[in-house]
C-alpha cells in the first residue's frame, strides 16, 4: 500500500498496526516451526490499537480493510493450529517422561527411595 491509499491519519495508523500485526504473525510462525517459545503481548498490542480505530473510520475505508483483516484472521487461525500442535507435542513429551520415571523408580531398590 501506498500513502495515497491512506485517508487519514487514523487509517495510516491501523494500516499499520496492522502491517506490524501480520508481521508479527509471521514471525511467530516462524519461532514455531523452529521449536522456540513465542511471546505474543506485541500482536496484541497491534491488534487492540487496530480494532480500536477500525469503528471510527467511513464506512468506505473500512470496506477497503475487510481484505487485510480476512489474512489477518487466516493467520492467526494458522497460527492457533500451529500452538495446539506444539502443546499436543510437548505435553506427550512430558507424559512420556513422566511414565519412565515412574517406571524408573518402581525398580530402584528399596533402601534408595
């Protein structure tokens, strides 16, 4: 987009809360699939300062948004996925070691419990 497409500077301002929003979607994904820990309080900052202007702008410019937040909305969903998979992983990695450490001490002798 370029800054002829803005209307206002409120609309310049959830462009790009939104821009940095995809941005950092992306990034997470990334982290993800990488098996890193992702800390998601900068995409909600972006989020709530876009969502909170969105009610404010003409109904034109809002029509002209709907695309970027159906992609926004498609990548979190991606990303929720991508989550519940990583926990799924890791909690069947923590129950696996939990029964083996059980299993483990079932069979210490009795006088080094």
């Amino acid at each position: 987009m370029d800054s002829t497409d803005s209307g206002s500077p409120a609309d310049s301002i959830i462009e790009g809360s939104l821009r940095e929003a995809a941005t950092a979607i992306d990034t997470a994904r990334m982290l993800l699939r990488q098996g890193n820990i992702i800390d998601l309080d900068g995409l909600e900052a972006h989020v709530e300062q876009a969502c909170g202007g969105i009610p404010s702008l003409p109904a034109s410019e809002r029509e002209r948004l709907k695309p970027t937040l159906v992609a926004l909305i498609d990548g979190l969903n991606i990303l929720s996925e991508q989550i519940t998979e990583q926990h799924q992983e890791i909690s069947g990695t923590l129950q696996n070691i939990g029964a083996r450490t059980r299993a483990v001490s079932a069979y210490k002798p009795r006088g080094s419990r």
